[in-house]
C-alpha cells in the first residue's frame, strides 16, 4: 500500500546565481512500513523535497498525495530544531498541545516517550543546551513518536554525530520502527547509513531522481554512473573485515 | 549572571535603579513631608537638616518633591517604552514573519515614522491634545516603537528559518503559536536591552517636555518641572536645580550602563 | 647512524580549559612520536582532544586553553620553549596545516595565488617570479585543472573541493618536513573527498612526507596511517601499528568503536 505518492514535482528557487532547480519532476512512491532512503550530495534537492512532502514548501507544480495525516520529522542539527528557550517537557508535548490533548494524556505520553528514548525524568526540565548531541537527537527522536504518526521524514538524523552515536540513534529509530510500523523517508547524503536502515531508495542529483530500487540490488548493481561513482567514495569510510584493508 | 556581577558598574547602575524605583514606590514614606505642602517661613532654604535638598520659592521640600517626581517620570518611562516594545514586537514579528508584501508595507511606515523629526511630531501631538501624563506617554510610545520593530524583524527572519519552526509546522500549529511560542520568546533578548536604553531616553524626553512646561502639568512634581521650577532662581538657589539634574542625569546613565552590560551578556549567547 | 629518526616527539602533554566551573583538562598527559617519513594518525570522536593536540605543536592555543606541562619536541628541539619568533619561522615553513574548513583558511580578499606567493616569499628568499613559478608548479601538483584560473580567482569563487586543493598546494609549497592535516576531508561531499584522499595518498607516498593526519573517520585513518592512536577524553586510549589495532584491539573503548564502524560498513 503507497502512503506517499509524489507526482511530478518541480520547485525553483531564486538565487543570486540564478534559477536554482531545486527538485526538478521527481516522482516516486513510498509504501506503507517501509524505510525509503533519499540520498545525494549537498545542494542535490533532497532536503527540499523531504520539505515539499511534510507540506512546510509548496511546489511550483506537481502533487504530493499522502496516505496519512500524521507525520513528524526529525531534522539534522538537533541544536537547530529544538527551540533553545523551551525546556525538555514543553518541547515534547508541543504536538499534544496543538493538537488539544489533554493534561492527564500529555503527562504519561511524554514519561512514556522519555522512557522510549532512554532519558532519564531529570531531562525534563533541563533545556536543550544541557545536553549532548545524542541526547538532543533522542529528544527530537522522542518528540515525533509521541504524536503516533504514521510517516516520519529523517533529514540527516545522524550526520552531524560521532559513529558510536550515530548507530545508537540509528538503532533506536530502527527498534520504533518495528514497534510501531511507521513508514520512514530516510535523506541523508551516507551511503552507510542508507544500507544500514533502508529497503529502497533513490538517487538524486540536481533535482533529478536518477534511479530508484531496492537498496541491496542497487548496492549491487549500480546503473547510473554517478550511484557508481557514489558508491565506491566511501571506499575510505568503511572497514568491514580486516582482510579487505589495504594497508 | 556571573559575568554580570563582575561587571562593577552595572551592578552599581542596578544598584541605582533599584533604589530609586523603591523611593518611588515607596514615595509617601520615604518623602520626609508632603511634596505640595508649601511653608511661607522657609523659602528658598539652602539644605539642611529638615530640609535635605533645600526648598523651593514656596518653601516645598525639594526631596519629597524629586522623590514623588521620581514615581511620574519613571512610570512615564515604563510605560511609555513598554508600550514602544508591544507595538515594535507585533509590527517587527508580522513583518519578519509574513514577509512579501506585508513586510514591504510595513517596513515603509517603519521609515515613514523614522523621517519624522520625534521632538517636533511630540510638540505638535502635545499641542492638539493637550498636556496631561497620559498623553505624554502615548506620544512617547508612539515615536520609539521603530527601532524595536526591525530588531525584531531581523531576528524573526532568521529564527523563521530554523528547523524548530519547520517541526512545528509540521505538528499543525498555526501562525500565530509559531510567533508566540518559538519566535518571539528567541527574539526577546536584544529587544529587552534596547528597552532599558529607551528607558533611559523616554525619561528625558519626559523632563525635556516637561521643562518646556507642556509635560506634566504643575502642582504634580516631575523631575522635568522641578527642574524648570528652579530656572527663575538658578542664580540664588542652586539646589532647585542641581539635585533634581542629578537624579535625571544617574537615572539615565544607570538604565544606559545596564542595557550596555545587557547586551554583552545577550550577544554572545546569540552567536552560539 | 640511528635507524629511525623521530620529526616529532609528544611527551606528557597537558591542555587544560581554565573556565569559570573550574579546570577542563581537555588533554591530559598523552606522548606518541612521528617516525621521519611516515603517516601516523590521530582517531578520536568529538571533544576527544585531538584537534587540540594538532594546533598545541604550533602553540597555537589561546586563553582559556593553556599547555600545563609536557615537551613537543621537533628534530629534537622543544618547540614549547621556543619564542615566538623563532616559532614563526617554523609555522608554515617546516611545519604547515591544513585545516577541516577550506572557506575559512584563505583570506577572502585575496586571490587564492597571491596567499601561496605570500608564504613563498615569507620563506624562501626567492624573487617573485620565482615565486610565482613555484606556485604554479604547486597548484598543478595538486591536480588543480585550470591553474591559471585558479590562482588568479578569489576563494570564495572555487568549488570547496579545489579550495582545499589549494590548501594542499599551500601547505606543501614550502617543502615543510612535517604536514598536520586536521579532518582534511570532513567538510566535503563524499565523491569530492575521495578525490583529496587519493590525491594526498598519493602525494604522501611519492615525496615520502611526514603526516599527522587527525580524524574522526575510523576508516580514513585505517586506510591513510602506518601507526594510529586512538583518543578519548583527553587521554591516548591505544597506540599502536594500525594493523595490529585493527585486527587486535585491546581496549574496549577502541573496541566498541570499531564495531560501530563495521555495523555500519557493507
């Protein structure tokens, strides 16, 4: 079952270098329950788009149908998308409040969703400042699950953390996932980190999806070749056996 | 908070306020007599021991009076650029917010009010309504809400920008819990410092007024019409005018020093 | 005749933090040695003190971080207790660097060619022209394709990728005897920054240089480096042949590092 179907889509912008095509009639559909990976360079469209979808920008042309209507996002610099002067509990209940929960329900959501992400009750009244990287990640992790949504977009989660951290975040959206069966579109320009969490994917790159597939036969089979070139640059990054090293 | 403490002079200039503003709210108290009592029998007395600023042509004890004055022109000061701070944060956010053509219309009357001489829209506002405290503070309100508003704009530009915003979006909040709860709390800061500077400036735009004797009107003391009170007698009896100038010249250096340290406070915390 | 020179010997180097909640050691009490002509590495996450430790050998800390105590010694001079003159003529000329931020390394409002002539003729005692010969021959060295271009363009006007070719160009051009290169790659896309690290690979084994190369990236480091520490909070966690370490670790903070990595490798 599709729960994202995106038709056609094109958005400019304008900038001092000129007309910047920023998604450029992208189609694609993302199935219900699954981690869908977006990946590309800085400045290939992806994070517009992911915005184009959430319905934050409006696209010059083309639609986007939505098989839901609760969704939730979580953003790279979780520094960035936590408001600095709200502390732990005002920011994770704000979904309940603008949605007019009650007091009673907020209450045991936010212990149950600290809970999830593995924060101890003192976090809530701290505010983001007093926290690590991971810890903010969690937090912004722990304020799109409370709302129950159905599809979370995850622009960079991981990218601005150190690698331990970065698997236990990952790890983390990973175990949600399976608990809940919310459907995942996964943007991030780490090759790893898309094997790691999705089953499909696609390939951007100045606006354009250049292919789409299961992550595991692309990984395999490559077509375009810039997914080629894509592939074999995070020859440096990883280290799988020790064999494969050359040293 | 500790650097704050370190700084030896806004912990003074603090000290000053405080002071003063517990004199004022305090006024029947701390007045050793009553402001508007005149006493034919100590006229124009040098300080002294009854009377420790002196008194004036009608022998009114110029301390009661300066700290009963000190009650109208800090209120007038309060208010006035409370009133300055509401009207630059709605119109700076919902420019900064809106943009387009909101921002362009606004942003215009922004300039528009900033071409106008202030101290002659005053005279010209106070002349048609009339003198009276509250017409004073309206016109004052109205004349230094400016620059608060592009203070505002700016931040609320780049504020809209970042992802708390977005993610709040995202979670269905309208407009206006975007601005109230993300926007204009991150905005406050440097608003708050630029209000202490104004308070500082709304206070001898008071004194100014008043000392042109279309301010506060006689027999209620301000420190403006004390001031001009002690013009006539400048040559015989120095202290009608020298005390009360004082009171004016602290106080505002005070909220000047203090909106200074604000600022080194507020301003790198922006940076991080 | 000795059989291995050391260009750089760390001993017990200590940086503290002076802040207001009191002393951050931020390094404390680490040693390693560089072996004339070989890659040694630095892996460490962040807040782990590496960085600090690359900019502390050109004593380039300033308040509040201060050097409490240790010896840096370089072709067996302390360059701790060295003045700052005698320092500059180091800076640049026998040691240079090469930062994680090509943007911010150049001078906005000179041309990439005139900030390399600069250091050439800082050093050197050459003629401009010669200078200028030298830098080109620099840029091309670096693989820069339009040389001419490049050096008369302004930084802001390079693709971040040859901005740090540059950088690169920059830090060799002086034949210094040892390169620090802090997180060289991390700011760039990733087809960009296999290109530098290949580009430096290659440069590194041809004219035999000596590296410190500080990264955060476990296999960067694996694959550029002939012997590798590891830090964590301040302190040397594990030094050894990278080899060794990588099929061996002994301790478990490098441990559980490598096996985040390789969960996420394929």
């Amino acid at each position: 079952m599709v729960i994202v179907k995106c038709d056609r889509l094109k958005k400019r912008f304008f900038g001092r270098a000129g007309i910047v095509k920023a998604v450029d009639d992208v189609s694609l559909e993302i199935e219900r329950a699954e981690a869908f990976g977006l990946v590309g360079e800085s400045g290939c469209g992806k994070t517009t788009l992911g915005k184009i979808i959430l319905g934050v920008l409006k696209p010059d042309s083309g639609n986007v149908i939505l098989g839901t209507k609760k969704m939730q996002v979580i953003f790279q610099s979780s520094y960035n998308s936590l408001d600095p002067k709200m502390n732990i509990s005002d920011i994770l209940s704000e979904g309940l409040i603008i949605k007019g929960t009650g007091q009673g329900e907020i209450k045991r959501k936010v212990e149950a969703a600290l809970d999830l992400v593995k924060l101890p009750k003192e976090a809530l009244k701290k505010y983001p400042h007093q926290f690590s990287g991971g810890e903010r990640q969690r937090i912004a992790v722990g304020r799109a699950v409370l709302t129950d949504p159905e599809f979370i977009v995850c622009d960079e989660p991981v990218s601005s953390l150190d690698v331990t951290i970065q698997l236990q975040i990952l790890n983390l959206l990973k175990e949600i996932q399976k608990r809940f069966g919310i459907t995942y579109l996964f943007i991030s320009h780490d090759l790893r980190v898309i094997k790691f969490m999705c089953n499909r994917l696609a390939v951007m790159r100045y606006g354009k999806v250049l292919e789409t597939g299961p992550v595991d036969y692309i990984y395999s089979n490559p077509s375009h070749p810039y997914t080629r070139s894509l592939l074999s640059s995070h020859f440096y990054d990883i280290i799988k056996n020790d064999a494969s090293l050359k040293l | 908070m500790q650097e704050f403490v370190k700084n030896k002079m806004a912990v003074a200039a603090s000290l000053f306020i405080l002071l003063i503003l517990i004199a004022a709210i305090l006024a029947p108290v701390a007045a050793t007599c009553d402001p508007s009592a005149t006493d034919s029998r100590s006229v124009l007395t040098p300080p002294s021991k009854e009377h420790i600023l002196g008194t004036d042509r009608l022998g009114r004890d110029i301390f009661s009076r300066t700290v009963y004055g000190a009650r109208i022109s800090l209120f007038i000061g309060f208010i006035a650029i409370g009133m300055a701070v509401l009207i630059g944060i709605f119109i700076g956010a919902m420019a900064g917010y809106y943009g387009g053509s909101i921002d362009t219309i606004l942003m215009r009357f922004v300039d528009t009010m900033l071409c106008f001489p202030t101290i002659f829209l005053i005279l010209a506002v106070i002349s048609l309504l009339g003198p009276s405290i509250f017409n004073i503070m309206i016109v004052i309100g109205a004349t230094n809400w400016m620059g608060i508003a592009r203070l505002v704009r700016a931040q609320v530009l780049t504020l809209k920008e970042r992802d708390f915003v977005a993610a709040s979006k995202v979670m269905g909040a309208k407009d206006s819990w975007i601005i109230l709860r993300h926007l204009i709390p991150n905005a406050i800061g440097p608003v708050l410092v630029s209000a202490t500077l104004g308070i500082g400036g709304a206070i001898l735009v008071e004194s100014a007024l008043s000392f042109l004797g279309i301010g506060v009107q006689p027999p209620t003391p301000s420190w403006g019409n004390i001031l001009m009170d002690g013009r006539s007698t400048l040559g015989v009896a120095w202290w009608l005018t020298v005390f009360p100038g004082l009171f004016i010249l602290f106080t505002v250096l005070s909220y000047n020093i203090l909106g200074e340290a604000l600022r080194d406070i507020a301003e790198p915390r922006l940076k991080r | 005749m000795k059989l291995h020179v050391n260009i750089l010997e760390v001993k017990n180097l200590k940086i503290y933090f002076h802040t207001s909640d009191g002393i951050v050691k931020a390094v404390e009490d680490i040693s390693f040695e560089i072996e004339k002509g070989k890659v040694f590495g630095i892996v460490g996450e962040s807040g782990s003190g590496k960085t600090l430790t690359a900019v502390s050998i050109l004593k380039l800390i300033s308040w509040p971080g201060k050097i409490m105590g240790g010896k840096i010694l370089f072709n067996e001079t302390d360059l701790l207790t060295m003045d700052e003159k005698a320092l500059n003529n180091i800076r640049g000329s026998k040691i240079s660097l090469v930062f994680q931020e090509p943007a911010s390394s150049f001078n906005p409002v000179f041309t990439i060619g005139e900030q390399i002539v600069e250091t050439v003729l800082t050093h050197q005692g050459v003629s401009r022209s010669k200078a200028k010969e030298i830098t080109f021959e620099y840029l091309k060295r670096c693989r820069i394709e339009e040389v001419k271009k490049t050096f008369y363009d302004y930084p802001h006007q390079l693709s971040g990728g040859t901005k740090q070719r540059a950088m690169i160009a920059m830090a060799l051009v002086n034949s210094p005897e040892l390169i620090i290169l802090d997180e060289p790659t991390t700011a760039l896309d990733a087809t960009i920054q296999v290109q530098i690290l290949d580009l430096l690979d290659e440069i590194i084994h041809k004219e035999n240089l000596s590296i410190l190369f500080i990264s955060h990236n476990f296999g960067i480091i694996a694959r550029m480096c002939g012997r590798v520490a590891v830090m964590h909070k301040g302190k040397i966690v594990e030094c050894r042949d990278t080899k060794s370490l990588l099929i061996n670790p002994k301790e478990q903070y490098t441990i559980s590092l490598l096996e985040s990595v390789k969960a996420l490798s394929w």
